[in-house]
C-alpha cells in the first residue's frame, strides 16, 4: 500500500483518494498482513506451507465473495468475503493487476545483472511499468532518470561487465541519491547556504555555523556493508579512515570561517535532562583555546530547548523571529461552551437508542447533532504487516455473542462446526495449533451461559414498546421472558451503557404497566451477575422518563459534562473528592474522562463536582436506588 501512497503511481493504475480508502478496508476485511503466497512465505519460515495472511489467498475471498454473492459463505473450507460490490469490483481488478505486476517484478529482481543491463532493467521495467502513463509524456523526477544514465557510464568507463546482485546496485543507487552532485544542487546559489560536511567545499565565508556537533553522531560513525569485505580485515597503514576524514573536514570548516565560527550541540538529553558531551573534536579546540587564547569554557551559551521559552527573547542577543514571538503573547480565553435554541424541526417520534445516547455522553452528542463536531475520529490505523499471534476479548466476545444469540432467538440446533470453522477461516484469529482449544473453550462459556438465562428466563419473545409523553413518542423493541420481566443478557462485564439502557427499558415498560427488569452479565471469579430492577409505578415511571427526555432536550442546546460514568459514581461516600477524581483523573493504569476528547474540548479544566453532583443526583439516584446486583456462584449455575 505504500507504492500506492506515491501519486504518480497511483495515478498511473487509475486509484483515486477514495478508492484507497476502500482498499484498506478490504485488506483489513482479508486479513492480509504479509507474503505474497505460501511460496513466498517459505522464504522466512519453515514446516508445513501456509497461506493465511497473504496477498493471494485474501484476494482469492475478495473475487470470490464478489462472484458467489451478497453474504459471507463458506465454499471448500475458504471463507468468501462479500465486501467487493457493483462497480467497486473494477477497482479490485486494477489492484489485482497492480499486485501482479509488484510479483513480476520482485522475481525478475532476483537475477544478477551487469550495470549495463540494470540501467536499461530499471528503465523499462521499473519506471515504464510503474510510473508512466502509456502514450503520455514522462513525469518522472529527472534526478532518477540521470541516476540511472550514470550507472551505465561508470560501468562503461570502467569497462565493468561482471553480474551484480540486487543489493549492490540498492547501495549504488542510495549513494548516488545522497551525493553532493544531488544534494548539493542548492550550494551558493543564496546569502544562506546549508549543507552537509563534505570535502572540497572550504569556500572562504563570513559566518560558518556547525550544527549537531555531539559526541558520538559527528565524527560520524559508518556501519559496514554486508558485502564489503574489507571491513572484515585489520586496517592496514594507509587505509582510508572514515574518522580522520571528518577530522580533516571540522578543520576545513574552521579554516573556511573568516569573521565567525558557531558551534552547536545538544547540551541537554531532551526527554531525561541529562548532560550531553559535545564531539571529541569540539572537546579538543576548547581545551587549544583555553591554553592558547585564556578562553573560559563559562563563555558557551545555554539556549532554551524550545523555540517559544520566554529566555529566547531577553539578554543581548533575542529572536527575530516575530511567529514564536505571538506565542508567548496572552491570547483572549477560547469561548467553547456556548447556548444554542433548540431546533426548530424537533421530531415527534424519538427512538429510546437516541435518547440513550445523549443520556450515555451529553457532550458529545451536543457536539455531533448541533456542531457537526466529530472529535477523536481520527484517521484509520495503519495496515498491519504482523499476522496476530493472540486473542484479544474482542474475538472472544464477538464470537459468544453470536453464539448466544443464536441460541435464544432460534429454535433451530446450532451448526458448531461450520461456526468454528468460519471463526477459524476470517483470518482475525491466530493460526496455530492452540487455537482450536480456545474455540472450543469459548463456546463452552458461551453454552453455558445461554442454558443458565434459558432456564432463568424460559421462551424469549420480542416486543415493541411505546409511550407519548409530553409531545414525544418514544419507541424501543425489547426482549420479554415467559415470566413476562424485561431481559438484557449479555456474557461481558457490565458497563455504564449497560445500566442505564436496562434502567431506561424499565422505565418506558413501566409507564405503560407495572413490570419487572432482568440483566445478566459476566461477573467476576467466574461467576453470572443479575441486575435487578422491581416494579414500579406508572406515574413514577412516566415522571423519571420525562426527567431524561429533558436532558435530550437540553443536551440540544448547550454542551453538558452529565457523563454517565460520572452518574453512576455519585453515591461514592466522597464524591466531590476521591469519587469525582477516581472517574475524570487519569492514572498509569487506567484512563479517566479527562481522556474523552469531548470533555477536553469543552472543559480543558475539570468541571465543578459539586454542580455535577447537583444535576445529577435527580437521575442517576433513582437508577442507584433501585439496582439490585446479585453474584451467582457456580454451584448454584450448575444447580
């Protein structure tokens, strides 16, 4: 994916911004991570060929999937993926065509040529290949194109016809690219000129300035070629020295300075503070010019490490530079929290999942219904090129929950095999022996959990559920047991959305008829959790829900830091201090409120726990009241 990263290429085989970023999904959706087929893989890894996580095997479900049909299917042991649709499967042809090539190109780089032949290889096959558009003119970078004509001349002076191995011509090719006659193409063409230490460039100047001088980096310390031979040998008097030559240059720089010499090294290790030494070179002209000129080393000036510390700008000699000036200017205080109307269009009809959601995250629901402000959407993650090695909850969660589901809501038996097998074939599991172990482990929790809320609860029946209040009707489909309570089973440790959306379902059912609440979740030692909610009456459950249908109305109009971890932890004995602190803070272990991107942008400074306890005790002291949590041993699952 990074060749398509580079605009001519992806020009060249027709890939737009968009089509990118659809590629990246099918690749993440293949789980493809590295080689190009088993072939390839044997390459780095021994026993028994695979082809899981490569290139071929993961287009192979792409162009499948595409021409068996619109959902996943198990065809031959190989899972076909649907993802590729209508016309999208052009762009999967372009890159088909484009991976091909990649391959073609890979195993004609393997035979060792003459310079000669490499200079007309990369030429035609290299460039013509990936970067020219057919019957267009060249667009490639003429530093490449001269690159590739002085191989050819040096091999021809040189009268070098000797087969060279890939690896040679790569290191050819980097020196080339990073030699002055590149490099240096900008040398004396301004009143400032920057470049690096090389020879034949003591150019007399008023001002030399000699920047990174530490110990260690300058002189400059080469690691080997594989292939260089030499560098296995003793050295032997009259070989070169790579650190007597930049010796020669520092003595060359100082020679050139006619009015000033700078000299500049990092003092200070940027993340420990610790001292740095400056270069062995630098060590020693300040020692020649203590003994020879009365020169104090008390005379080398410390510079503040960023360019906005306020040192920079006093003493004798203060910054020009007028941009890292405005920083250290007081700017007028940043107004994010504001108040808006509420919406003119207000809908009629609201489903509970929206009113859970401003319940769950006020802030952020202000800020993505009014602002259109989607915070924290970064870009996606990069592909990775690391095949998984282990398990995550994720996998086993997903996996339990399709499997519960199942369970409950069919009458049908559960088909294990072809679930396993179709877990096994996604490729977003590890493929090692271990694995099969696991599957089964994870079934077995989840068979186990589905037979305890089975007899707990007896038949499942879905029902729909509405109430109008106060102009709204608010509506939501439920799950109801044959013992006629409320049902959310869910085989993962209960969270804040968990709760609340099990409180906000007892309150719509309950405002129609008096009825009871059941959740059961994962506990901890290996044991259930049953959440319970009693009873309540009509009129107490219409008068708790049109508490939290004003909260959607006012999470419309301004910004509310009302997060519900923060509801849910008011009962804490210290809730302004330890309580407040235990939520928003962050710590080593665990991160806090103060890490949700919404609450930083509207509050870069904590909110008031005493406010916050004020607002929130009206609706989350209810809910706290009347939660019944009770751990169920396994003695009595078992029972």
């Amino acid at each position: 994916m990074s060749w398509l990263q580079v605009p001519s290429i992806a020009q060249r085989f027709g890939f737009t911004a968009a089509d990118l970023s659809l590629i990246r999904d099918w690749l993440q959706a293949a789980a493809i991570h590295w080689g190009l087929d088993a072939d390839h893989k044997q390459q780095w890894i021994t026993g028994q060929r695979q082809t899981a996580y490569t290139w071929r095997q993961g287009l192979e479900r792409l162009l499948l999937g595409f021409a068996w049909g619109d959902e996943a299917a198990l065809v031959q042991d190989q899972l076909l993926l649907p993802q590729v649709e209508g016309q999208d499967a052009q762009i999967l042809g372009r890159l088909i065509d484009f991976i091909r090539r990649l391959e073609a190109l890979l195993n004609a780089f393997k035979r060792p040529r003459s310079l000669s032949e490499w200079q007309v290889f990369l030429q035609e096959q290299l460039v013509d290949t990936l970067l020219d558009e057919p019957d267009t003119p060249s667009e490639v970078p003429e530093v490449l194109l001269s690159t590739l004509r002085s191989l050819g001349e040096k091999a021809q002076k040189a009268q070098f016809d000797d087969p060279l191995p890939l690896a040679v011509v790569r290191d050819l090719l980097r020196k080339e690219f990073a030699s002055p006659t590149h490099t240096g193409r900008q040398f004396l063409v301004g009143k400032i000129t920057v470049c690096s230490l090389v020879p034949m460039r003591a150019i007399p100047f008023k001002v030399v300035a000699l920047l990174g001088m530490n110990d260690g980096e300058f002189p400059r310390v080469r690691a080997p070629l594989g292939f260089d031979l030499m560098a296995n040998t003793a050295a032997r008097p009259g070989d070169r020295s790579r650190q007597e030559d930049d010796r020669y240059l520092f003595l060359e720089a100082l020679l050139s300075a006619r009015q000033a010499l700078y000299i500049s090294y990092q003092g200070r290790d940027v993340r420990t503070n610790s001292e740095r030494q400056p270069s062995l070179l630098v060590s020693e002209l300040m020692r020649y010019l203590q003994g020879a000129t009365g020169w104090r080393p008390d005379a080398i000036q410390p510079l503040a490490l960023q360019p906005y510390d306020p040192v920079n700008y006093q003493g004798p000699h203060p910054t020009y530079d007028a941009s890292w000036l405005r920083l250290t200017q007081p700017l007028n205080p940043r107004q994010r929290l504001l108040q808006l109307p509420l919406p003119d269009d207000l809908p009629t009809q609201l489903p509970l999942n929206t009113l859970l959601n401003a319940a769950l995250h006020p802030a952020r629901y202000f800020a993505q219904q009014r602002l259109g402000l989607y915070l924290g959407q970064e870009e996606k993650s990069p592909l990775s090129d690391r095949e998984p090695f282990a398990t995550t909850h994720l996998d086993r969660y997903q996996l339990q929950h399709t499997w519960i589901e199942q369970r409950l809501q069919s009458d049908t038996p559960i088909d294990r095999t072809l679930l396993l097998t179709t877990a096994r074939r996604s490729g977003l599991l590890p493929d090692h022996p271990l694995i099969d172990a696991e599957l089964e482990d994870w079934i077995h929790q989840a068979d186990d959990f589905a037979t305890y809320v089975q007899q707990r609860n007896g038949h499942l029946e879905n029902q729909h559920l509405e109430v109008c209040l106060e102009g709204l009707c608010l509506s939501r489909s439920v799950q109801r047991s044959e013992h006629q309570h409320l049902l959310q089973a869910r085989l993962a440790n209960p969270k804040a959305k968990d709760r609340l959306t099990l409180w906000l379902d007892h309150l719509l059912a309950n405002s129609l008829e008096p009825t009871t609440s059941l959740g059961i979740y994962r506990g901890k030692d290996d044991q259930w959790l049953e959440v319970q909610l009693a009873a309540m009456d009509q009129a107490q459950a219409q008068d708790q829900l049109k508490a939290w249908i004003q909260l959607w109305r006012d999470s419309l109009c301004q910004p509310l830091p009302w997060h519900s971890e923060l509801g849910l932890q008011i009962k804490h004995q210290d809730f302004v201090g330890k309580g407040f602190e235990q939520v928003w803070q962050s710590n080593p272990y665990a991160s806090g409120l103060d890490q949700d991107p919404y609450l930083q942008w509207f509050w870069p400074e904590p909110p008031d726990p005493d406010a916050l306890l004020q607002a929130l005790e009206p609706l989350y002291l209810p809910l706290l009241e009347a939660l019944q949590e009770t751990p169920i041993a396994q003695e009595a699952k078992d029972d």
